[in-house]
C-alpha cells in the first residue's frame, strides 16, 4: 500500500480499509437478525450488505490482517475494519448468539464458525420447503405475490443444493425451470 493510501484522511473510497463516516459500529446491516434457523437468507442479505460497502474481504478470507511488525500502519487500519464487522456481526445475530461474536479475533473466523454450524445440508429444513411448495396455493394472494412467495421457496432450497458442475447442468437447468413451471401453475386458482 502506498503511502497516500495508507493515511486514513486521503484513502480511496474504493479501498477495503475504507470507513465511511456514516459507518457506524452500532448499525444493524441487514434488517434480519441471525437466529440459526434463518442463515441463509441472513448470510446472503449479509453478504449483499458487506459487498456494497467493499467489506466482504474480511469475512471470505480474501483479506488477511497484514504484519504487525512489518507494516503497522495497515494493521490498523486492517483492525479498525475488522473490529467494524464485528461489531456489525454482533449487532446482527439474536442475543444468545451474540455472546460468540465478541469473543472472536477475526470477521473471518466468525463468517467461518457460522458457515460451518448452520450451513450443512440440513434434511428437516429440505423436507419443510419441500413441503411448503407442494401445499403453496394462490388462494387469496394475487398471482405476483403467490409467485413471490413460491420463487421465494424455489431460491430456499436451492442454497442447500450442490451446483451442478457436469455436462448437463444445462438440460439439468431447463428441467428444473419447467417443474416450476408446472409447480406454479398447478397452485393457481382455477
């Protein structure tokens, strides 16, 4: 990092360690609090938020906290971002939760801790949606907000699905855009 770049008064806007004044610790980022149950959604509207604020480096690992020793300048620079994060991941997840952010070193290893306890491939949340689409109807919904609340679901499930990574992830595609078809189509009203 230059030496320009390093004096936090004359930082590029565009540069991770970038902190806008309206960036407070105190703000809550995404208007969803972490409860265990809601991680992905949570974790993507999170994702979103830490993207448009060119943060999401922190909690990828893409960023690691520069040399201490070497180059102190940017480790505190690296720090004050870092300890930001945290306090907008401890201001993000319910009370009970919160306990764990604090404690941590690094967004890294709190993005990370998450990842790993909520994201697995979980069989009753895949049974719950799968559930939910087969018994969605449009009863009194317009057909927009019937087709909101199915995408919805479609989009669910799809983050505990494995990507298709083969030949066929195409045809695999198309198919799966023509059951929903019929998946919405048979929950209209008649």
């Amino acid at each position: 990092m230059g030496d320009e770049s390093s004096k936090a008064g004359n930082m590029n806007p565009s540069h991770p360690y970038y902190v806008h004044h309206s960036n407070q610790p105190g703000h809550m980022l995404v208007p969803i609090k972490l409860n265990g149950a809601n991680y992905q959604s949570w974790s993507k509207a999170m994702i979103h938020a830490l993207t448009a604020k060119n943060k999401l480096g922190f909690i990828d690992g893409s960023l690691q906290a520069p040399s201490q020793e070497e180059k102190p300048t940017e480790f505190a620079l690296w720090n004050q971002c870092n300890s930001l994060i945290l306090s907008w991941l401890t201001h993000s997840v319910e009370t009970d939760m919160a306990e764990g952010v604090i404690h941590a070193k690094t967004a890294y290893q709190v993005w990370s801790d998450f990842k790993d306890q909520f994201s697995q491939k979980n069989a009753p949340a895949i049974f719950q949606i799968q559930k939910s689409i087969a018994t969605i109807s449009q009863g009194s919904m317009s057909v927009a907000s019937y087709y909101t609340k199915l995408k919805a679901l479609w989009d669910e499930l799809e983050n505990y699905r494995d990507p298709y990574t083969c030949d066929h992830a195409k045809a695999h595609q198309e198919q799966l855009q023509e059951d929903r078809l019929m998946q919405f189509l048979m929950g209209l009203n008649e």
